[in-house]
C-alpha cells in the first residue's frame, strides 16, 4: 500500500503517524485484465485508487465505437463522478488494462478524510480544480488541437503509457483513427530525424 500512503501523506498532508487510520475508508481489490470495475447502466460506488496497474474509462456510441476519456496508472484515481455524486446510472465502462492492485475508496472518503483531517479540505479542493482544468484543457483540446498537438499532450500526460497500451487504444483517447496516428508518429519521426 505504498502509493495510497504516500498520496495520503505527500498530496493531502496527513500525518505519517495517522496515515494507516485511512485504512478504514478504503478497501483493497485485486483485479484481472479485462475485468471491469463499471459498466454502462450500473451505479459507481466508488473512487478508485490505482496502487498498481492501469485501468481505462471509455464510452460505447450508439454505432459501437469505443472513445477513452481516460487512463488510470499508478497512483491515478478514476471514478465517474456523475454517477457516484448525483446516483445516476453510468454511461462509461471502468476496465482493467493490465492485471491491477486496485483500491475502492468510498463514495465519502473525502468528505470522511475533511472530517477526520480538517487541514486536508484545501488540498482536496485544489486536487478538484486542476481536475476540473485538466478536463476543460482536454475538451478544447478535442475541438481545437491539430492531432499532433493533441497526441504531444498525451505524452506529456501520461509518459510511460505508450509502452503499456496497444495502438488504438492511445488512437482512440486522441480522438483519431489508429491509421491518423500512425501518421502522426511517422510525421514526428520524420521531423526529428531531420533537426537530428
């Protein structure tokens, strides 16, 4: 449980000594790849914390094309927030990428941690915000952005992801067909083999 530890300690600022208490607020799944954790129609009853693996949280449209809105390595939480807030059913599905060691932190685990950790409220409010900006960014990013921007941003975002995940997978988080990014990556290829 070293990454829920140190996200307690590090980001909210909890004390070390108080750390393991948070136990009581979350609870520890293994899962298998290609399990899911949320289907489109069920209720989210959670957050979850990844300690270690990768998960992905994608919509299915109406002609069965899959669309990532986003992935989940370690130390990531992934939840659908308008379910688990407002108990509405999901539109999304939550699956295991890899085998993963995951763990559920309740539908009130930050307003519990609020309670018990009052100096944490302001760092749950700004973990919120750059949430929130991060997905303004993404919004105007799918509207606006070349699809070269739009994959450098992916890299920026999640580094190590590329090597983790099959190529359509990364194509369908950009908004793009696989054939589009393989363009793209020729193309960046092709550039920086010239100013090399």
């Amino acid at each position: 449980m070293e990454n829920i530890e140190s996200y307690l300690s590090e980001i909210l600022e909890i004390p070390k000594e108080a750390v393991t208490a948070c136990s009581n607020f979350y609870s520890p799944k293994k899962v298998l790849k290609n399990e899911f954790l949320l289907r489109d129609g069920d209720i989210c009853n959670g957050t979850y914390f990844v300690e270690k693996g990768l998960l992905r949280m994608y919509s299915i449209d109406k002609n069965g094309k899959e669309h990532i809105i986003q992935f989940a390595p370690e130390k990531w939480l992934i939840s659908d927030r308008s379910s688990l807030y407002f108990n509405e059913k999901s539109k999304y599905y939550i699956e295991a990428v890899e085998e993963s060691e995951i763990l559920l932190l309740n539908a009130d685990f930050f307003t519990s941690i609020n309670l018990e950790f009052p100096n944490t409220a302001e760092n749950n409010d700004l973990l919120l915000q750059k949430h929130i900006r991060n997905l303004q960014n993404r919004v105007n990013s799918l509207l606006s952005d070349t699809a070269e921007e739009r994959y450098m941003s992916f890299i920026k975002m999640y580094p190590d992801i590329l090597l983790r995940v099959p190529q359509w997978m990364v194509a369908s988080y950009l908004g793009i067909t696989p054939e589009s990014l393989s363009r793209v990556r020729k193309e960046l290829a092709r550039k920086n083999f010239q100013t090399s």
